[in-house]
C-alpha cells in the first residue's frame, strides 16, 4: 500500500482552496506582526500574495491534510493535538562536569600568585573538589544524604556558618561556594556571537560565558526536566508564521512586532523563510503548548514552549534541531532527552496517518540526513548545520529506491502583497513592494 501511494501520485489528495477563516487568521497575524505587510496593505488594499500562498499550502500539503483528517486527535484546525506529551530531559553530567572544571582552572590560574597553603585556598579548592566529585559520581541532581555532614564539617572548621540539609542540590552548594569565593562572581567573559546575513548586515551579539554563564549550564545540566504537556503536530499557516515567536524565547524565523518596541523587537534575519516552509510538501510544525490549553481552538496563537520542524514522505521522516534549547535533544547517558521521546511519538502518529506498522530505522547526524535531502528556499537550514537531527525509514522501504528519494525541503517565498516569488530572507515582503511602497526595513 506504502509503494502503491509513491509510484501513483494521481492518489495524492488535492483540496480547493479552504477560505473563511484559516485566510483571514492568516491575515491578521501578517497585520499584528509585520509591518511590512501592514503598511503596504494599508496603501493598496491588496493581500491576494495570501491566497496564493494558501493555495501553495494546500497544494503540496494535501497529501498530509487528507490523512491527518482521519486521526482520532485531528482538532478540525489543521492540527493534531497529543495531550498528556513528556516533555523531558535527563540529567547531562558531562556537559556540568565542563563547565565546574573551566571555572575551577581559570580561578586556580587566576590565584596562582597565592600561596597554595594558604587557608582560604585549601579550603576553597576542597570545596571545589567536593562539587566536581559529587557532578562526577553522577548519583543525580539532590546530594546524597551520606555527603551532608562532611560538606557541613568543611564548612564549619573554615569558620563559615554555612550549612547544608537534607535534600538540596548541587547547585545550592555551587551558590553558597560563590559565597565563600565572592571574587569569582566578577569573572566574565564576552562569547562573541555576532554573524553576517546573507545581504551582508551585520548583527551584534554576546554571550556572557563566565561564571554566570558556566553556572547556569551546570544548573541546567544538573535538574532533569520530567513532566507532561501537550504536543501538537500542525500544517496551519499561522503555525509556520510563528514558528520562532515561542515563550519567552525567539529564533532566527521570528516575525516581531518592532513597531512597539523596536530595541526588543527579535525580528529574525530569516523571516522569509517561514513561507519556504509553509510552500513545500513535506515540512511540518510540531510543539508543546501548556497542557491546561489542550482544548483551546487555536493553539497556533499561543507560544510555543518547545518547537522543532519535521519533514515528512511517504516512509521516510526527518527531525531536525529542537529549539530554543539545543541540550534538550543531547543524547545522556539514560538516552532519556526529549527529542528521543518526540521520535518515537511522531513515528507512531505517522504509522497511524499510513496505516502501517510503526517499525522504523534511524539514523543519526547531519551527513547522513543530507543524502535524503535536496534543499531550496530562503530558510536557516539547521538540518545542514547541526548534527542533532534524525531521519527515521520505514522498514517497509528497506532496499527499495523510494527509501533514496529526496524529501524536497522549503520553497522560495511567495509575497504576500503582490504574489510574485522572491529571495528574500530577512523579510516576508518583496523587495519590490518594500521599495514600491517606501516601506523601512
């Protein structure tokens, strides 16, 4: 049956044009977000670049829709909605275990003019070694109960009226050592993250990976995530829109409302590469929402918590970064981080959308996820940069040649206003309508 759909295409599912308001959800979010668009729509009253961009959706994603209509979950929104969706991470002690050692180096190289025996020394380098032993047993997040009293005596024969209890972490012993070692809280170092667009403009940006950014990944690394929300996978326009705009976090696709606070704004310098996705046939948006909104109509509206893009073909699915955090799809020691948990729900959503058994093969990294993919567009192409991204081949395709048939990922943006294409990555508007229309960038 999986073949019989990949060598007939006239089984491809082709819906009209779905109007009323999935088009004008679509409109009103290009007028809330993008000023652009709002100011060029505002002199011409003309927005038919969105039907077109809706009829490129449901052209080349019908053969999803049809299928996600036919999901027990299906909300009636172009959404599957999974209630009840772990949201986890384990525990990753090597990446703690880095960053204790990068600030232990740096503040014994900083102090090597003090004298080795000198009392402070001893004791805040024992305190050091206590907190890279406890990382290094790897014996979780709270401090075994056994380690208390002998922390406490450490404490105590250097005069420190410090004392730690039964239940508490590894990073509140990491806070009462910054205490005792004031100086090292002054350490910072500016990560320069600044990059250049495609156009050529420049954009500044610094990471503070001193103290306060190595205690923060230790933080991180140390307190497991295990709870539940829910996941949705979606074909939704509005999805694709807000794909980078999440919760308190925004990524290089993020359209942002810069008219009101323009300093803030996060306006990603891959806008358009929203619409390359919206256009293609195989890329969908899967996230987590909070599960109190399970039932709300339009999670496409709310922020999303987590969110990664997946690329879909008959037997075939790729899973590329999950964002904002890149550590939630690091593979640790219990092989328990979110994105594992994600695969193995989407396969199984995916075997229900084909009707076959939910029996896949995996591979791993970048290089072997490129040989499935043929790239066009204007959006970031994580999948071709990071080797935290998967593809998973249905064990139905094994040897045969559709397994080697390319997933065709993005599409060059369609302009919303005129409806012409164009390749411009930094905004969802044409060049020729933001000059047409005098419209700032």
């Amino acid at each position: 049956m999986l073949k019989d759909m990949i060598s007939n295409p006239e089984l491809m599912y082709r819906p009209s044009l779905e109007e009323g308001a999935v088009v004008d959800e679509m409109f009103n979010t290009l007028m809330e977000y993008n000023v652009p668009f709002k100011k060029a729509y505002e002199q011409t009253w003309e927005s038919w670049g969105i039907n077109r961009e809706l009829r490129a959706l449901f052209a080349n994603k019908g053969w999803i829709l049809e299928r996600m209509k036919n999901h027990p979950l299906y909300n009636g929104n172009f959404q599957i909605v999974i209630p009840d969706a772990y949201m986890g991470r384990g525990i990753d002690y090597d990446s703690a275990l880095q960053a204790m050692g990068e600030i232990m180096n740096h503040r014994r190289l900083k102090m090597c003019f003090r004298d080795i025996n000198d009392s402070h020394e001893l004791f805040i380098r024992s305190l050091e070694n206590k907190i890279y032993s406890l990382i290094n047993m790897r014996a979780g997040y709270i401090i075994p109960e056994k380690y208390i009293e002998p922390i406490n005596a450490l404490f105590e024969s250097n005069g420190k009226r410090i004392r730690m209890h039964r239940g508490q972490s590894i990073t509140k012993l990491l806070a009462r050592y910054a205490e005792c070692c004031p100086e090292i809280t002054k350490w910072k170092v500016d990560k320069d993250c600044s990059f250049y667009d495609t156009q050529g403009n420049f954009h500044p940006r610094k990471k503070d990976m001193g103290w306060n950014g190595l205690s923060a990944i230790i933080g991180d690394s140390l307190n497991p995530i295990n709870r539940t929300e829910t996941m949705v996978i979606s074909i939704h326009p509005v999805d694709y829109l807000l794909m980078s705009n999440g919760d308190k976090w925004r990524s290089c696709h993020a359209i942002g409302k810069f008219e009101v606070d323009k300093a803030n704004a996060h306006n990603g310098c891959y806008m358009g590469g929203c619409l390359s996705y919206l256009q293609d046939a195989c890329s969908v948006v899967v996230y987590y929402i909070p599960k109190a909104e399970t039932n709300n109509p339009h999670p496409e509206r709310l922020g999303k918590m987590k969110r990664m893009m997946v690329y879909l073909d008959k037997g075939k699915i790729i899973m590329s970064r999950l964002y904002p955090d890149g550590r939630d799809s690091k593979d640790t020691s219990n092989n328990d981080n979110m994105t594992n948990w994600m695969r193995k729900k989407i396969q199984e959503v995916v075997s229900e959308l084909f009707d076959m058994p939910n029996e896949w093969d995996v591979k791993f990294g970048k290089e072997e996820v490129c040989e499935y993919i043929t790239h066009e567009g204007v959006q970031y192409p994580d999948y071709m940069c990071f080797d935290d991204v998967s593809i998973s081949i249905h064990k139905d395709l094994e040897g045969e040649k559709f397994a080697h048939k390319n997933l065709h990922i993005g599409r060059y943006p369609i302009c919303p206003i005129c409806g012409d294409f164009h390749k411009n990555e930094m905004q969802l508007v044409c060049p020729d309508c933001l000059n047409k229309y005098n419209i700032p960038w």
